[in-house]
C-alpha cells in the first residue's frame, strides 16, 4: 500500500492516486495530515499543490502537520519517500532534504513541459532507469528554484546526490533550458541514504499519452519496482 499524504490545499493527491492505481496499478490511498502512524504503508509521497495556501513560505507549515512526524520516522528507518513539487517544498522544510525551493528567477509562474536528466539510478526511486535517460515532465510552480549554500551544493555534487537537471532534449545543460533559475539546474535530490526523493517536476501528470506524455511512469515505475525487490 502506498500513502498519498494530503495536506490543506494540496492539489496533486489525487493525480498521484490515479496515477498510483489506475497508470501503474499498484495499492494506494490519501494519507490526511492529521494521522500520526504510517505503519503498514510501502512508501509515501508528499504532492503537489499549495498546502495551508503557500502562507509563510512554501511548505513551512505543512513540516508542522501532525503526520509530519510519522514521515520522519518513516525516512529514518529507510521507507521510500517522494516528495513532488510542494512535496519537494515541504522535504526541504522539514530538514528531510538539503537545501531550499525560492522564487523562479523572472518571478513567474510556470506552467510547461521541461526535459530533465536522471543522473542517479542508485535512489529508491530511480533504480533500474538508464543512466542519462531525459524525461519530458511538466511543471507548474512558482517557487520552484533550487538553491543552497556552496558548501551544501559542493556534498550535493561530490556524493552524487543530484538525481536529476533540467536539460534539453539531448541531455545539454545551458541557462537556457533552466526554467526556475535553479542552482546547477537541479530539477531533483535525494538524502544520504538514498530513499527521499524529492521533484519539481510532476511525474505524476506524464502517466498517459492522452495527457501528453507518459515519462513519468518510468520513475514511478522504477520506484515501486524498488520496493518489490526489498
């Protein structure tokens, strides 16, 4: 069973449900924030969307949601955690990620598809993908550049825990194709332990050609694969 937690004013629980049951065919249901035991669950995403309405900053009340706890707890004894756009917000916030997601660098809102580049398939989430492999994903965000202090960015980079960077469709990395103005185009990390994920891009709404694309089946896909060979 995987757990799709739902904060207030979360819009992507139930693109990640359907996404979950009906794209890869795998157990799930919506996790409410108020739960305070994860038990019994295989992995949890954290989705996108605005939680408590992006008041303070992205993600810095939802860290304090009663279930926030028990996603802790969850990560440090090595459960597969995947936090999508806001999701990738509030890991940050809970100090469960490095780093922080600021202001896209023109101030806008983005709303588009971006190719990115999987540069680690040793994560809980991305084992199993071909290294190098681009995906077409789409984004929709506001505060969604990625950034971090240089000595953050360097052990980033040294221990390989940059998973994946906006690119273009041959993998280049320019400013060009940087959507967010993210720091090193980081589009994805993950944690020490390689079992937190988080995403700006939605994987979750590339689940069907009907919707444009299908891409991000293949790292939901690798993800739950992970979990049926632990």
């Amino acid at each position: 069973m995987i757990g799709v937690v739902s904060f207030p004013g979360s819009n992507g629980d139930h693109d990640a449900l359907h996404a979950l049951t009906t794209d890869v065919g795998r157990a799930a249901r919506i996790v409410d924030y108020r739960e305070s035991d994860l038990v019994g669950f295989e992995a949890i995403i954290l989705p996108g969307g605005f939680s408590y309405g992006d008041h303070l900053r992205c993600g810095a009340i939802a860290r304090f949601a009663p279930v926030m706890a028990a996603v802790r707890r969850f990560a440090e004894a090595g459960g597969p955690i995947l936090g999508i756009c806001n999701g990738f917000q509030v890991l940050t916030e809970a100090h469960l990620l490095p780093g922080a997601l600021l202001r896209n660098a023109n101030l806008k809102f983005h709303c588009q598809r971006v190719h990115v580049k999987i540069e680690r398939s040793d994560t809980a989430w991305t084992r199993g993908m071909e290294p190098n492999e681009i995906l077409m994903l789409p984004i929709a965000n506001g505060d969604g550049a990625y950034f971090a202090d240089a000595a953050t960015l360097a052990e980033l980079e040294r221990e390989g825990r940059v998973v994946g960077r906006y690119s273009d469709t041959n993998g280049d990395i320019s400013h060009k194709h940087n959507p967010n103005g993210s720091t090193n185009a980081i589009a994805a990390i993950t944690n020490h332990a390689r079992n937190v994920l988080g995403i700006m891009p939605h994987p979750e709404r590339a689940t069907s050609d009907l919707i444009g694309g299908h891409d991000g089946l293949k790292l939901l896909r690798a993800g739950l694969e992970t979990l049926d060979r632990r």
